[in-house]
C-alpha cells in the first residue's frame, strides 16, 4: 500500500524539480515596440504621434481592424490615410506599426470576381484564394526590358481599329465630357477580347453601386466575366481607397503580365482618382497648387501609367494596356488634369458631345483623336482597309461646316459631302456589339473604294450589315490571312470588294433620268 503512493510521489517531485529548472532557466525575450496615438480624425485620415520608426508608405494597424497608409511623416507627427471605417477611431486610440508596405492578392483566383482594393469580394461567392501578393505600387519596367509595341488590340470599334489603332502594352486616353460614352468604349473593347487570350482588369473608381452592377451585368451577359477582374472603391467609401484602388489594379495586372499575358486595364476614371488625392492632401495640410492640386499631381498618375509596357521575350514577353478614362468640362481639353494626362499617354481619343447629340455613337472625334504608335500595330489588310479614310472624313468635316452658310458647292464638293455622310454612316456602331475584324474589313474596304455612295443615305444600316453577311462568302483561307503579318494580297482584296458588289446591288439608287 506504501509503496504506490511513494512511487507517487517521488513522480511528483520530479515533476516539480522540472517545472523549478525552467522556470530558472527562463529568460524573457522583452523586445522594444512602438506604439503611436491618434492626435485626430478626419475624413479619412488621421493624424498620429509617435512612432519615430515609421517609413514612407507603411502600414499601420488601428483599434478595430482598420489599416491606413503613412503619407505625411512631419517631425512631430505622421499623417496617415485610412483604408477602412475611419469613423470608429477616436483621438487616443494606440497605433501600432506592421513593417512592411500594403500589398494586394494576385493569381488566377482572382478572374471573374468583383472585389475591394483590399481584396474583399463583393460578388457573394466565398473567400477569394491568391497564389500570391504584391506590393501596391512597384518600379516600372526598365527601359532595357521593354519591347516595341507592334501587335494590335482589336476593340471591335471600327473608328477605333480603322483610324485611332492601339496596340498591345499602349498608353490610349479616353477622355470627353460627362455621359458621352466613355466608359461605353471601354467596355466594348473587354468584350472583344473574348476568345483572343487577353485577360481583362476593368477598375471602378469612386463610381456609383449602380454603375459597377450593370456594367458587371453587361460583361456577364456577353461572356467577358471570365478573363475580367473588376476592382472598384465605392464613391461612398472613404478616399483613401479611392486613392489606392488604381494602384491596386495595376499589380494585379502585372502578376499576370511577368507571366507571359497580354492584360487590358481600364481605369474608370482617373478624374474621381485625382479629387480623391486633393480631398487628402488638403485634409493633411499638403500645400496647393493649380485648382487646389497637389504640387506631385503629375507624379501621382505618371507613375501608374508608366507600368504599362510590352516585355521582352526574355522576360515572358507579356503586355500592359491602359485605357484611362477622363472627363472633361466644356469640351475643355487645356484643363489641368486633361493636359496631365494627354502628356503621359501614347494618344487620346476623344469623344465629343456635338456628335454625341447628332446621334453618332461612338461619338469619336476623328480629328481631335490621336495614337501616337498608329500604324506600326495596325494589321496589313487594315492599312490598305483604311486607306485614305481619316482624310478624307476629315475633308468632308470641314466642307460640311462650310456647307452650313448655304453657299453654293461645285460637283466634286456635293461628291465630298456625300462620300462623307456615307463614312459617318458606316463608324456608326450600337453599343456592346464589338464587330470581328473579317466583318471591319469588308465595311472598311467597300467605303473605300466608295461602293456606298450609291446607296440612300437611309438604307446605309441595311447596306453595312448585307456587306458584313457577305463575308462569309468568302473563302475561309483568305479571312484567315487578314490577322495575319502578311501583306494584303490584291487577289484578297479583289475577292472581298466582289462580294461586297454583289451584297450591295439592291441597295443602288436608281440613277436619275
């Protein structure tokens, strides 16, 4: 009976002779940690004390959850830019640092998904699963390790494709007045991306709920939700998302891009961007400049825009395109954030309201519209398509708006004028109907070599879709030639104008007695 109990206890005793030699052999390992207080609470910054350590664009942890940005770092105090609900802070609050810089999720998971800056999904399908993350902003590319632009990003646009043409890791500016149909060019070219191995970020910037759910709606409805990341920061979520959403985008973007894919982002639109950067700056005491802005305003996009490129082979040989979006006031295009941008980017097109009311959609103003690489990435048959289009509408312009005063106009100018009204009819495109490039061609081949302008001006829609219908006449072998390097060979171009003759002969005017 004795003898369990002193095998008991003799367990016992070396169990607390154990518990006695760690707790002698402990050493506590005390590390040092800063921690700041919050001074203030704006909207959408705070102001903080402390935190001698901190570096430019650190992240900071707050009470509940909530990270901001080090954007201002003073000597007594640093200015940080909230990233969530910055209206539960309350001066006092402990901040601590994170010591790294915000990054965002990447990877495949990401395709079809609406989601936050922050990596949030707003679509209701569960956890969204990265294969990895990236900081929010990066150094551009080298110059070393870029290649030229010189393969085309078809837009399904035919004013676009024919006469403004942009290439794969291009710079092109839309910009225009509001409700001109900016962001409607934009998302004709993500669905026209399908089935060309293009994968598609489109980035919603201080846009309404409502806006982002139909246009989500619309790029499911044509099957582009599956090759499309949309990011967005509400216009009613505070300006600091706002500020990073672009940036954001842009290294999604890139993870697919250093892995050998042609990406296309569109940031809707830079304008609520910039605002959003001056609702900052000015909360932070950041001194103004030009209309209120900031005096790195320039930087603020130049730096974002400038990571769009083409890669070398030896590097993946993958492409960024950006398609940012501005708005302009009374056709203002000396604005300053206008100029800024037009600076930065390879082209613009720009999109006017005086066609916009004359029921030209897209209301491309070929005139005021330029890409700075042009031809170099337009396809051979396009360039022969095209011709002497953009001059020839450019002098129908001009006759027309001297038509106007009534004066009397020789026969050649009537034939102008009337070859132009034909031009205008043809670059008349609905909406969300993005055309394939055998289809353009045709259009764009018969125009030129005016077989329209026999047919009444009425009958124009008509005539361009039994010239669109007529290509599937042709022979399979010579469409496939059309996306290729090749030169247009004249007996493609004969084959395509036959057909179109053919297509076109119910529609001529009787010729006058």
């Amino acid at each position: 009976m004795n003898a369990p109990l002193e095998s008991l206890s003799t367990v016992l005793d070396q169990a607390l002779a154990g518990i006695k030699r760690r707790r002698e052999a402990f050493k506590p390992d005390l590390a040092p940690q800063e921690v700041g207080i919050v001074v203030s609470v704006s909207t959408g910054v705070a102001r903080v004390s402390g935190l001698p350590g901190v570096a430019l664009d650190e992240l900071l942890e707050f009470p509940g959850g909530v990270f901001g940005i080090a954007f201002n770092l003073d000597e007594t105090e640093i200015g940080a830019v909230l990233l969530g609900d910055y209206w539960r802070l309350r001066a006092g609050d402990e901040v601590r640092r994170t010591g790294r810089v915000m990054d965002v999720a990447v990877g495949e998971g990401l395709l079809g998904r609406v989601l936050t800056p922050l990596g949030v999904p707003l679509d209701g399908r569960g956890e969204i699963i990265p294969t990895g993350r990236l900081p929010l902003e990066r150094p551009a590319a080298h110059i070393m390790d870029r290649a030229p632009v010189t393969v085309p990003l078809q837009t399904g646009l035919k004013v676009v494709d024919a006469l403004i043409p942009i290439g794969r890791g291009q710079r092109e500016l839309i910009l225009g007045d509001r409700q001109t149909g900016k962001t409607t060019i934009a998302i004709d070219a993500i669905i026209n991306q399908r089935g060309k191995d293009v994968l598609c970020i489109y980035c919603a910037i201080g846009q309404r709920w409502s806006n982002v759910a139909k246009t989500v709606t619309v790029l499911r409805e044509h099957g582009a939700m599956i090759y499309t990341v949309v990011v967005t920061a509400g216009g009613n979520e505070p300006p600091g998302l706002a500020y990073i959403c672009p940036y954001a985008a842009t290294s999604m973007a890139e993870h697919f891009m250093e892995n050998g894919r042609d990406v296309l982002i569109v940031y809707d639109d830079l304008t609520h961007h910039a605002r959003a950067y001056r609702e900052l700056s000015l909360l932070l005491h950041r001194p103004p400049g030009r209309e209120a802005f900031p005096g790195d305003i320039f930087y603020l996009h130049s730096r974002l825009l400038e990571r769009a490129t083409h890669l070398r082979p030896e590097l993946g040989g993958g492409s960024l395109t950006a398609l940012p979006i501005i708005e302009t006031e009374a056709q203002n295009l000396s604005a300053y954030i206008p100029t800024n941008l037009i600076s930065i980017t390879d082209g613009q097109i720009y999109l006017s309201p005086s066609l916009f009311d004359l029921g030209v959609f897209p209301a491309v103003d070929v005139g005021q519209s330029v890409s700075r690489v042009g031809g170099k990435v337009q396809r051979a048959s396009y360039r022969v398509a095209a011709g002497d289009l953009k001059l020839a509408y450019a002098q129908f312009e001009e006759l027309e708006s001297f038509a106007r005063f009534g004066a009397r106009l020789e026969d050649m100018n009537k034939r102008i004028l009337a070859h132009g009204q034909r031009i205008r009819a043809c670059l008349k495109q609905p909406e969300f109907n993005p055309l394939p490039l055998a289809e353009q061609i045709a259009v764009l081949l018969a125009l030129n070599a005016k077989l329209f302008d026999s047919v009444p001006i009425e009958r124009m829609p008509e005539a361009e879709q039994a010239v669109r219908t007529s290509v599937e006449t042709v022979a399979s072998r010579t469409l496939d030639r059309l996306d290729s390097e090749a030169i247009f060979a004249d007996n493609d171009r004969e084959a395509i104008l036959f057909a179109a003759e053919r297509a076109l002969e119910p529609f001529s005017a009787p010729e006058q007695p």
